[in-house]
C-alpha cells in the first residue's frame, strides 16, 4: 500500500508550524498506524531529517499516551480504538490522510504531533483522589458496593486519559474526561466523604486551565478509545447542582 | 469552600445548568402558549375570551416579569458561553470530521446560537405586533379586546405569514437539539429514557414548530 501523508510539523511550542506532505511507502495492511509513522520516520532520519514526533508506549490501547487526529477525527476512524491499535488495513491504497495534533487552548503543541496534557493531571490533583485517611484496608466483603454501582463505576474509571474527547469537541471541553474522574469517585463508598468539595474543585480546575463547556453533542463519547459515555457529564452536573444546594463546607 | 452562588454559576457546568433550566422552563412555557393560541382554530369568541382572561389576570404582571427574566438569563448565559467556547480553541483544525458512531450532532445542534439569536429578534418583533399591536374593541363587549381581528389582520400579509413560519421552524430547530441537551444539562440520566430522549426531542419539537407554525398558515387561507 502507498499512503499520502498531509502532516502538521512544528519544532517547537512558539515556532510557527506548517503541513508538509510525505508518502508512506510499503505499507502492510498488518501495520498499526504508528509502525506505518515508524517507517517513515526511519526513512526521514536516513535522509538526515528530523522524525516526526508524536507521542506512545504501550503501543497496545491501554496507556493513554498516544493520540492525534486522523483525517479530522481523533484517533481516526475507528470507534472504540486509539490510534495504536488502528490498523492500515482500514484504509485504501493511495489514500490521503491529514495528521494533526490535539487543539485546545489548555492543550499547547510541544512539537509536531505532541501536546502538552499536562492540564488533565491538574484536574486529578484538584480533587481527583481521597485524602481521608481510612485505615488498614477492610475485608473485601465488609464494603458493599452494589453491582450497577461498581460496573458504572468501572467503566468510569477506564477513562485513559488521552484527551480525544477535548480534540473531538467544538469547544475543546474536558467534560468527559474530568466527569468520568468524578464519577469513579462519586458512586463508590471512597468517594463520599469528599463528594461535593471534589466535583467544585475539579471543575473550578478545568475551567481554569482554559477548557469549554459542553454542549451535549457527544462527539466525545464517539471518539473515546474507551467508549466512556456521556451520561457521566449528566452525573457531573447533578453532582454539582446538589454541592452548590447542599455543601456545607 | 468560597463559593458564592455567582462565581459557581458563572463555571462551565454551573453555566450550563442556567442555560439548561430557563431553556427548559422557556420550552414549558411554549407548550402553554400554543396550547392557548391554539383557540384561535375555536372561533373568534373564544379566542378573545382567553386573551382576556389572561391579560385581565392579576398575576399575568409578575409572570410576563418572570417570563422576561428566563429569556435574558438564558440569552445572556448563551451568548457568553458561546465566546468563552469560542476562546478554549484558539487554533482551528485544518481538518475536522464528524465522529459518527454514537454522536448526536445534527445541524440543530451545530446552529444554537444562530437560531437562539434569531428567535430572540423574531419575538422583539412579535411581541410589538400583537402585545403592542393594533387595538380594537370587541362589538359585544366595551372592556375586551379584540385580538383575533389584530391576528386576522397581521396574518392577511404573506409577507408576516412566511415571515412567522419561517421562524417558528426556527424555534423547532433550536428544540430538536434543545430539550434533550437541557435535560442532560441539569442531570437527567436514566438506563432507559434518556437513550429515547433524542428521539422525544424531535417528536416534540416537530409538534411544537409545527403547531405553531400552523396558525398562521390556517389564518391566511381562511379569511
Ligand atoms: C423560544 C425560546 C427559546 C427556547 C424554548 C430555548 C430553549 C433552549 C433549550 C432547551 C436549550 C438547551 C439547554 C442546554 O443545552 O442545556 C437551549 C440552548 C441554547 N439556547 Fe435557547 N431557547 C430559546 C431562545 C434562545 C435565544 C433567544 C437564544 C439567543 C442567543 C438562545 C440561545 C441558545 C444557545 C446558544 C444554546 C446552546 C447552549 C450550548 O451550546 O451549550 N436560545 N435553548
Ligand atoms: S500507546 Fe498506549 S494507548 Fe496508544
């Protein structure tokens, strides 16, 4: 297969960055799209070039660090898939793909395909966690915790946090990202104690660092490597409606 | 925690659930109306019967008051949360798709505040025409306003006729996305409703625009 490549490149977060077009030569339908990037970046440094950067480690859909947009979809095509798990064999001989990094104020561009989300790990430290010190850990029976509770509560917490759904939405909204974190928290018995001061600081942080609101347009549901859905924002909200009636703290 | 009301309605999701409550309330309060505005299919008498008893009505002062309240919350909010939305994505993408898979974006959902901001001028103008239109005297009784013959006279001009239709499938646009989005906004989230909200939304809005839009319509073919 020969894939043409329409890729953003930037050197650094105050140069001025621009497309340059490179042909992917010998793809193999079998090739994940960062092994694809792989061989034209061997090919670049041959020719005394710099690689293109983008950012990955696990390399198997579980880590979070990979991600960018394929052809104006983050994490390309696929649903349910990061883009280290998409494969060539999705596209057709002589395609042409348009490679750009996230965009969102609160997320700069570091170098090419790379962007700074370190934002998201803000979010965490406002109140992403529980400080109350519970003791020596109970008996796995003595907490109960029901079963929509703890599968709702599971799924929240899959969240990997690669950031598609800020590059997917129009308003580059974190919603999904930081509602899936309250949520992991909100509906198991760990999270109760800390419950409205979380969910107030956490969107006070995502506000800060620059995101959008939601408009309820799901775009980031559908492009979620892990298909977290948005019904965590609706949790979000009421989480939030009830610390603002409610909070004594 | 500082959190005086203000700042915590002026955050992201505090914003939203201002928006999502008067658009709702606003999307109430528009059942209401057609349902009485419908009375004009009922004939002249009826028709001023219930304008009267609704202008006549003690509390129809602090209500309209009320009314006037939702629109400039959930005006003003939209408005600002639409620049803020605007800033948090300075750079544009070269390229950007629609998802597909589970997205909800429709046209409607993409057009809010063209809409919004269209609905907003057509009832500047529509309340001038009918609330501050012309005015005239029942035959039967001195005190009752004769608002059917204001309605028959605004509607006789295809010109209004196209002009109201035209906005009152406007008004539906901005509900088809609307309603659900409202309801998400303030919290609603149920394993089996909210899957069918998107498809009530529609329904809704379709009968909503449609009544509306309906009125003038019949008036001009019918006199
Ligand atoms: C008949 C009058 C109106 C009704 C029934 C109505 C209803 C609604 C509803 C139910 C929503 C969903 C709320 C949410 O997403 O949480 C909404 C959103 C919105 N409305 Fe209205 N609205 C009306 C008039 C207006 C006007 C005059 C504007 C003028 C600017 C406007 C601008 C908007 C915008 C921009 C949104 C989307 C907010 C977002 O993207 O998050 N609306 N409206
Ligand atoms: S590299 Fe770990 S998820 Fe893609």
């Amino acid at each position: 297969m020969r894939i043409f490549l329409k890729v953003w490149r930037q050197a650094s977060p105050d140069a001025q960055g621009r497309f340059v077009d490179y042909t992917a030569e010998d793809v193999s339908p079998d090739m994940s799209f960062l092994e694809m990037l792989d061989v034209v970046n061997e090919r670049l440094i041959m020719q005394g070039e710099d690689p293109i950067a983008f950012d990955s480690d696990c390399r198997e859909g579980i880590c979070g660090t990979c991600g960018f947009m394929v052809s104006g979809i983050a994490h390309g095509p696929d649903p349910g898939t990061t883009v280290c798990q998409l494969h060539m064999r999705r596209f057709k001989d002589g395609m042409r793909l348009t490679l750009e990094p996230w965009r969102a104020r609160a997320f700069q561009v570091l170098k090419d395909l790379v962007v700074d989300r370190s934002a998201f790990d803000r979010i965490i430290q406002a109140g992403g966690y529980t400080s109350v010190n519970v003791g020596g850990a109970p008996d796995g029976n003595a907490v109960l915790v029901g079963k929509t509770a703890s599968d709702k509560a599971m799924d929240s917490a899959a969240c990997i946090g690669c950031g598609a759904c800020v590059a997917a939405c129009k308003n580059a909204s974190a919603a999904l990202f930081t509602s899936a974190k309250i949520s992991q928290m909100a509906l198991l018995p760990q999270g109760q104690v800390e419950r409205f001061q979380r969910v107030v600081k956490m969107v006070d942080r995502h506000d800060e660092e620059g995101f959008g609101s939601c408009s309820n347009e799901g775009e980031c549901e559908a492009v979620c490597p892990k298909e977290i859905p948005i019904t965590n924002i609706a949790r979000m909200n009421r989480e939030y409606f009830r610390a603002l009636l409610f909070s004594r703290d | 925690m500082s959190s005086p009301i203000r700042r915590v309605l002026s955050s992201t999701v505090g914003t939203k659930l201002l928006i999502g409550l008067t658009g709702l309330a606003l999307f109430v309060y528009l059942i209401i109306h057609l349902a009485g505005n419908a009375l004009i299919f009922a004939g002249q008498d009826a028709f001023n019967v219930y304008a009267h008893a609704l202008i006549s009505n003690p509390l129809i002062i602090p209500l309209e008051i009320g009314l006037l309240l939702l629109f400039l919350v959930h005006i003003y909010k939209a408005i600002t949360n639409y620049v803020k939305n605007l800033a948090a994505r300075p750079e544009a993408y070269d390229k950007k798709a629609y998802a597909g898979h589970t997205s909800r974006k429709s046209v409607a959902s993409s057009t809010m505040i063209v809409t919004g901001i269209i609905v907003a001028v057509f009832l500047i103008i529509h309340v001038k025409q009918f609330k501050f239109g012309s005015y005239y005297q029942t035959v039967a009784d001195a005190g009752v306003r004769d608002l059917y013959r204001t309605e028959i006279e605004v509607f006789s001009n295809p010109f209004w006729v196209a002009f109201y239709v035209m906005a009152t499938l406007l008004v539906g646009l901005h509900l088809r996305h609307g309603i659900a989005s409202g309801f998400q906004s303030i919290g609603f989230d149920h394993p089996m409703y909210t899957r069918r909200l998107t498809m009530w939304s529609l329904v809704l809005a379709v009968i909503i625009s449609g009544g509306l839009a309906a009125i003038p319509v019949w008036v001009y073919f019918t006199h």
